[in-house]
C-alpha cells in the first residue's frame, strides 16, 4: 500500500489480508504499475510510488 492519505498513515487496509486469509470464498489480488491502464502522466506517477517504495 502506497498511498494512504490519513492522519499518521494509519489504514486498516494493511494488516486485512493477514487479518482475512483462510476465508473461503476470499481471494486478494495484487496489482502493479503493469496493470493501471490511466493517462500517460498518471501512469509516470504510479510508477513513481512505487520506486519510491520498493517492495511494498
């Protein structure tokens, strides 16, 4: 997760899938700059994030 935009970065959407995993029915998926189909400039931006932030 690259972008969170409340106070003190906290987001309940970082710990969910560890918190979720193992219910039947309920699958995650992982996107990545290879799959945001945007504007040439939002596609720069995206992939600005996520050298930023490596591995995350």
């Amino acid at each position: 997760v690259t972008q969170i935009d409340l106070p003190n970065a906290r987001s309940g959407v970082l710990g969910l899938e560890q918190i979720l995993q193992g219910i039947d029915g309920l699958e995650f998926t992982h996107l990545s700059s290879r799959d945001v189909v945007r504007h040439e400039i939002v596609q720069r931006i995206v992939n600005a994030y996520e050298r930023s932030a490596p591995g995350v």
